[in-house]
C-alpha cells in the first residue's frame, strides 16, 4: 500500500510538473515578437487617409517627413492573442523656428474603424516650446479571436495608425516634422483563447481588391483574396498551438491520476475477521 502510494504521488508531482511547464510555456510566449535588429528597416512615407494608409508589418520602423497639422495614417495586421504596442516619436523643428508647445496625439482604429481603446501608455504629449520630440505609446486590449456582434472587443484583421498634431500655435502650421512609428506584440497565450473564429479577418480593401482584379481579367473567375494592409508574416491565426493543450493534458492525466489514487485507498482489504465465514 505505502509502494503505491509513492508510486502516486512521485505521478502527482510530474503532473504538476507538466502544469508548471505550461506556465512557464506561457511567460515565454508573452516575450515581444522578435526583430532583426530592434530598428528594422520599414516604409519612408505615410498615408493621408484611411484609404491611403501605408502598409507596415510588426518589428518594422516607418518614418516619413511631413507638415505639422498633417493627419498620417499607417495600418498593420494584429492576429488573435497578440497585445500589440504602438510607439510614435515626432522629431519637431528647431525651437527657433517654433512659437509655443505642441500637442500631439497617436490613435489606433480596427478595421471597422472603430477607435481602440489604449488599456496604457502615452497616447497624448505635449512638447514644450524648446523640446526637440515629442515621444508617445498605445498599448492595445489583446485582439480576440472572436466576439459578440455588439461588442467593441478587437479582433483579427488591419488596424490604423493616425498621428496628429492636436493643439499648437498657429503660426507653427505646416513646419516640417520628422516621424517614426513602430508596432510590437506580446503573444498572450492560451490564457485569453476563446471558442469560435472569424470566418475572415477584418482587413479592408479586399472586396474592391477582388473586383477590380476580376474587371481586369475580363472573367467571371474568382480572383484570390487581396490583402492590402499585408497579413502576419506566418499567415493569419497560425499558431493553432496554445498552452491550453497542456493544460488540457495535464489536468486530464491529474484526474485519472486522483480517481486511481481514490480507489485504492477506498477499496476493501479482503473479508474482515470478525464476520463468519457462512455470512
């Protein structure tokens, strides 16, 4: 009895040892998406509209001169279980040039163009009239893999950038100003996985893609999806593996484990000595 239980409890103790496994699983998996060299090389202009955001993957750095007061628009892919962070920096013109502070702004829209909601960071900063930039951060909820039709949680598909000027003296309108954008993420892990999924992310621009690419070809084939604000270099919701699957696993093997465990303590030893051997 006592060699069983050992044996039992040295299969316990592996179990948690799996569980502990998947936590540290975890903690690796919500590292930031690694980059070539932490300045990767990225687009040098920026868009002026939604319709005309320029594309920008994750770990990339976008720059692009511009004219204060100018709204400058980027979008990039976020894929379910990330929590991306977007950071801005403005480079402003010599203080000399300049009559007073500057507020500025940085916004995250979904591909609904529903405005996000920045859970932390820096969205809005002001400038002092002798400060050379002006640096901002939005941290972003963790995009789901699926939500409720009335909910505003984020999901799979494009999301926009805007940077702008809010409030400043308007004799410093249209000063040249020198920008860098740069989007990472922290994968969440199974923690916050959900059931169901979006049949396609949301990544405007597609559906004109496909028609004007059928207008072309002058046929009633369909054409492949276009994806104009790109999609995760490893393709959309790819990392089918999530530490649930070891949680999953090692709760099931604790189970079985404490129901065997159950049993052998509760089970009968053989005829008791007090009864008679006819009852």
């Amino acid at each position: 009895m006592s060699r069983t239980r050992r044996v039992l409890a040295g299969a316990l103790l592996t179990g948690l040892a799996v569980l502990t496994g998947a936590s540290a699983a975890v903690a690796d998996d919500a590292s930031p998406s690694p980059s070539a060299s932490g300045d990767a090389s990225g687009p040098t202009e920026a868009g002026t509209t939604f319709r005309t955001a320029t594309a920008l993957q994750q770990g990339e750095t976008a720059t692009a001169g511009a004219s204060t007061g100018d709204y400058l628009y980027w979008v990039f892919p976020a894929d379910a279980g990330q929590r991306a962070t977007v950071t801005a920096k403005v480079t402003l013109p010599e203080s000399a040039t300049r009559h007073g502070a500057q507020t500025w702004q940085v916004d995250v829209y979904d591909g609904l163009r529903r405005r996000q909601p920045c859970v932390y960071g820096k969205q809005t900063g002001t400038a002092a009239a002798e400060a050379a930039a002006v640096e901002l951060t939005c941290v972003l909820r963790t995009v789901r893999a699926n939500a409720e039709p009335w909910a505003n949680d984020p999901l799979p598909g494009s999301y926009y950038v805007r940077l702008t000027v809010l409030d400043l003296a308007q004799a410093d309108l249209g000063l040249p100003v020198r920008t860098e954008v740069e989007v990472n993420s922290k994968d969440q892990g199974g923690s916050v996985d959900v059931d169901g999924s979006l049949s396609k992310p949301l990544v405007p621009g597609v559906s004109s893609a496909e028609r004007a690419s059928d207008d072309a070809d002058g046929s009633d084939a369909s054409p492949a999806p276009v994806a104009l604000a790109g999609e995760p270099e490893d393709g959309w919701s790819s990392g089918w593996w999530t530490s649930r699957w070891l949680w999953t696993a090692g709760g099931g093997v604790l189970a079985a484990l404490a129901g065997v465990f159950g049993y052998s303590v509760t089970r009968g030893r053989g005829r008791p000595s007090h009864v008679p051997p006819g009852a």
